[in-house]
C-alpha cells in the first residue's frame, strides 16, 4: 500500500491539470512495474458539497448542476471537460468543500480517460454521494 495525500482542503489548491498530470504519472508508474501485479488505486472525494456553510442542510445537493455533470464526465470518460470545468471558482461555487472532486480527476487520469465503469451520485439528505469505479484489465 501507497498512500498518496494531496492538498484538496486549504488554498493554494493544486489545478485540476495538476490532479491529471498525477494520476497520469500513477498510471505508468504502475504500467512500467516490471511484475505482472494487480493494483488496485483507491480515491475518495466529494461532489458538490458544503461543511458548515449555509447549504449544509438543504436536504440536497448545494449544486445539483455540478454534480450531474461530473457524474457525467466519469460516466463518458471526459478528461478534458472534468479538468476544463473544475477551477477552484467553479469548485468554490459548488460548496466549500467540493475541491475534493479533484481526486476525481486523478482517478480518471490512472484509467487514461476510458468511461467509468459505474458512476453515480446518491442523493442523501445531504448531497450526492459519489461512487466512480473503473475495470481495467
């Protein structure tokens, strides 16, 4: 096991394009291992989502706009439109806490932009849970 932390909390918060460059070098960092291994490469994040702000207890998500198109990004494989529409004012606007979609991203960049194979968002009572996985063999 190798964790890997990056900053999804305090500003300056790394680019979206930063987030894909590391979950590029993750890919071929494991595609150049030279056993033939099975990896399993775990991230976690959140879709639109506010902590202690005013929209913590709306019931819903504070950005549904937001959430279904990164759902939908995930769903379609789209690298470019999840890096294109993740800047830290579009992130801010989503909820306080939504920066940590941009793990998101690095996820998506390990399977080289191919379609998640599952991707969804939740409803809870307090926004869309995300589930994003990619089968790759």
């Amino acid at each position: 096991m190798v964790p890997v932390f990056t900053n999804c909390n305090a500003p300056p918060i790394p680019t979206a394009a930063r987030f894909a460059a590391l979950g590029a070098y993750l890919a071929e960092s494991i595609g150049s291992y030279p056993a033939s291994r099975r990896v399993l490469v775990v991230g976690s994040g959140h879709l639109a989502h506010e902590l202690g702000g005013p929209r913590q207890f709306l019931g819903v998500s504070p950005d549904p706009e937001f959430d279904e198109m990164a759902v939908s990004w995930m769903a379609r494989g789209d690298l470019d439109s999840a890096q294109g529409s993740s800047s830290f004012q579009r992130l801010t606007e989503a909820g306080n806490e939504s920066y940590q979609f941009l793990n998101f991203i690095t996820c998506l960049a390990v399977a080289g932009g191919r379609p998640a194979t599952m991707a969804e968002g939740t409803q809870t009572r307090f926004g869309n849970l995300p589930f994003f996985a990619w089968e790759m063999r």
